[in-house]
C-alpha cells in the first residue's frame, strides 16, 4: 500500500471522486462514511482507493505536530 500524506482527506477525496476514482469500503468496522472516508478514533483520517493495475493507495490526513 502506498500513502499520499494530505492536509485534508475530505477535500482530496472530492477531488479524486470529481476524476472518476471510486473509494474502496472495507465495511463498518473501519468507521467509513458515505465518502469512504475512515474517521475511526482508533488510527487516522484515511480513505483508500485502487489504481489501473489494483494496486491499494490511500490518503491519510497528516497529523498536526
């Protein structure tokens, strides 16, 4: 898996759903919305996706330091 550190996931998901990027859900468990997006207090604000070749990236909210 590769990740791409963003300032914020919810606005790098609109851009990559307004480019036809479909987020992957891994179910409930994980905290997704209706965006795809994991909000779970347990790890970071992450939102996973494939590329052409179904390869698993994500980005990740970095964290304020």
């Amino acid at each position: 898996m590769l990740n791409f550190p963003v300032e914020s996931v919810d606005a790098a998901v609109d851009q990559l759903a307004a480019a036809g990027i479909q987020m992957e859900n891994y179910g409930p468990d994980l905290g997704q919305d209706e965006k795809g997006i994991s909000r779970d207090p347990r790890g970071p604000v992450i939102a996973w996706f494939k590329d052409p070749a179904g390869n698993i990236l994500s980005v990740i909210e970095e964290s304020p330091e």
